[in-house]
C-alpha cells in the first residue's frame, strides 16, 4: 500500500522535473576568447600559384562558453589538389580537428580540468561540401572521460555543410520586425553557407546533448555582412523537445585604417526564436525614424540575443600581385542576453564547423 501510495508522488515529482524550463543567462563574454590563424595555404605556393602540397591553414583555438567550458586546441585545414591534366586527385581536401574540452571551476576560475576532446577527420568534396561524419578511419566526434559519476561517453557529428562558393541568382530578402515596423532589406550578391541536417554532438557535459540544425548563413560579398532568416535547431533535454530559430545579422565593419593596421570586427545581432518573444508595441512604435537597413542592424535587447564583437587583427601581404590576409588574430567577445547555456553551446559548435569559410576573405 505505501508503495502506491508514493506511485503518484513519485510521477508529480518527474513530471514537474521535466516540466523545469532551462535557465537564462545574460552574461558578457559567454563567448570569449582566441583564434589566431595562419594562412599557409596562402603563402606556401607553386610556381603556378597553387598551395603546394602539405600546405595547411592552421586555426589555433582557445574560447571559453558560459565561463566555466573550454575549447583549446587546433583546427587544420588541407585544400583540394588535383593534376593539372587529368584533374585527378593529388590531395584530398580535409578538415583535421583537435581541440582539448575542458571544464572551469566556476568558484575558482584558475582552476581547470580537461574532460575530453573533439576530434575527428572532415572530407571536403570539390563543390565545397563537408561531410561532417567524418573518415572512414576517423570519425568527427566528441569523446569525453569518465569523470566521478559520470561515465565515458562518444558522440558523433553527422550531416552537410556547404561551403561558401556557390552564389545565389537574383537578390536575397532579409526581414525583421522592429518597434511594431516591418524591417526588409535586399542583398543581390549573395554566396549561402547551407546546414543539412547538421548532427552536432552532445557534450562536453551531458546537460549539452545531441541537436540537429538545418537553414542558411549568407555572405554578402558586397558589405562582408553575414545574414539569415533561419538556423533551426532542434533538441531534446530531460524529457522535453526544444525548437530555436535563429535570426538576424552579422555586420563586418572595417577600421579607417585597415589597409595599415590590418583591423576590422564583426558585429554580431542574432536573435532567437524572435517570433516567439516579439514586444508589446503601440501604433506609434511603426512611425518611429530610422531607414530600413539601418533598422535592421539595430540591436534589440528585448528578445533573447547573441551581440558583441568578434575583432580582427590582420596581416597583409602581397600574394600573387594582390593583397592578401597571411594570418589573423581574432579577439571573441560575445554577450548572451536571457539565452540558456544550451543555445550558446550550439551556436559555438556550428560556428566552428563552420570555422573555414566564416574566416575567409
């Protein structure tokens, strides 16, 4: 009798468990950090221009998320090589990752622990496709020890990611809502980078699980700006399904003096589930000023959003008879505002996927 009796205690208490939403956070700096790049690919060279073989662009990682989880390591890049006659292959195109994931003692921040590692080999084919499950012989995951109670674990990744390289016809609309005002803008020179059924792996704890992202980020080749009308991502955590859509920009502004100085930042304004979370409005708010692609590179605190910076530091040289970025110091310092530790871990795991083509020129 007292075990039915505690029977629908014991279903209240899981189903008010599961019930629990995920905490937000707004926190500065929850994305904060370095990659410094060197662009070898772009100085070790063949008579004929081409990167000699071996040649590899090296992205030296070290960003922190939520201040207490760590990635450091490095990301190598190796180009597609093929014969100048038959176009065979001389050198297949890949992605090498090899980045330490680490855990900080939230009560002491020097204090840190390496919990496991992300690795795995990424083939990129000749459309710029990535194949993000990885080599046969080397599988893209998360692998991650065995830590007091919680036991080992791998996960892997898995679906498409294409590449830059392939221009949109006819121009592209962006919208918005802003203030109760409708906000479009239209980019005609547009190169989508294109997220099928992306598998990101779970970890490096266990409260970061497996999630499944599809949906565009597009370059404007004319501004530099990155846009999207949405990043889906798609989840499950203690029992409950979490869809985000995320939206919005990211403005590339130059310094004055870039061409001397090498400086230029990315400006970042992407909002989740903004459809979701719009603000109370009045009749009014739709006549307030401001042009449209002025409005739309507006930051709004009142949704949940990713803002900040990502600064670069180039160095130029003459490659070929142009200039060119040889290497790049690149500062991250990204704000989370009423975000959950979940949406700011994803966000930072497809943004490093997709670590090639958000850094080149």
């Amino acid at each position: 009798m007292k075990t039915l009796r505690l029977l629908p205690l014991l279903v209240l208490s899981l189903a008010t468990v599961q019930a629990q939403e995920l905490e937000k956070i707004s926190q500065p700096g929850a994305i904060n950090g370095t990659v410094n790049i060197t662009f070898n690919t772009r100085t070790r060279l063949t008579d004929d221009g081409k990167p000699q073989k071996g040649a590899k662009d090296v992205y030296e990682t070290a960003l922190t998320v939520g201040k207490t989880t760590e990635f450091k390591g490095k990301v190598e890049r190796q180009p597609l090589i093929t014969s100048k006659i038959l176009g065979s292959v001389e050198q297949p195109g890949q992605y090498f990752y090899s980045l330490d994931l680490g855990v900080i003692n939230p009560t002491n921040m020097t204090q840190r622990k390496t919990v496991g590692k992300w690795v795995g080999t990424v083939p990129i084919g000749a459309d710029g496709t990535y194949e993000l499950t990885g080599a046969d012989d080397s599988k893209h995951r998360i692998s991650i020890d065995a830590i007091g109670k919680a036991p080992a674990f791998t996960d892997n990744f898995g679906g498409r990611l294409y590449g830059k390289g392939k221009k949109t016809g006819g121009a592209m609309s962006y919208v918005r809502r802003l203030q109760g005002k409708e906000v479009k803008i239209e980019v005609k020179n547009v190169d989508p980078m294109r997220f099928e059924n992306v598998v990101l792996a779970a970890g490096p704890a266990q409260s970061y699980p497996k999630c499944t992202v599809n949906g565009n980020l597009d370059f404007d080749y004319e501004t530099g700006n990155w846009l999207t009308n949405g990043i889906r991502f798609h989840y499950s955590l203690n029992g409950k399904e979490y869809d985000d859509v995320v939206t919005g920009s990211i403005k590339w502004v130059e310094d004055p003096n870039r061409a001397s100085n090498g400086k230029g930042q990315y400006e970042f304004n992407l909002r989740w589930n903004e459809d979701k979370n719009k603000p109370a409005s009045t009749e009014a708010d739709a006549f307030k000023a401001a042009n449209d692609e002025e409005a739309f590179f507006t930051v709004d605190n009142s949704v949940p959003s990713l803002t900040g910076t990502v600064a670069y530091v180039d160095t130029m040289a003459k490659v070929g008879g142009e200039d060119s970025v040889t290497a790049s110091k690149i500062t991250y310092q990204l704000d989370a505002n009423q975000l959950t530790k979940q949406q700011v871990m994803n966000f930072l795991k497809v943004w490093l996927i997709g670590i090639g083509p958000t850094n080149d020129e």
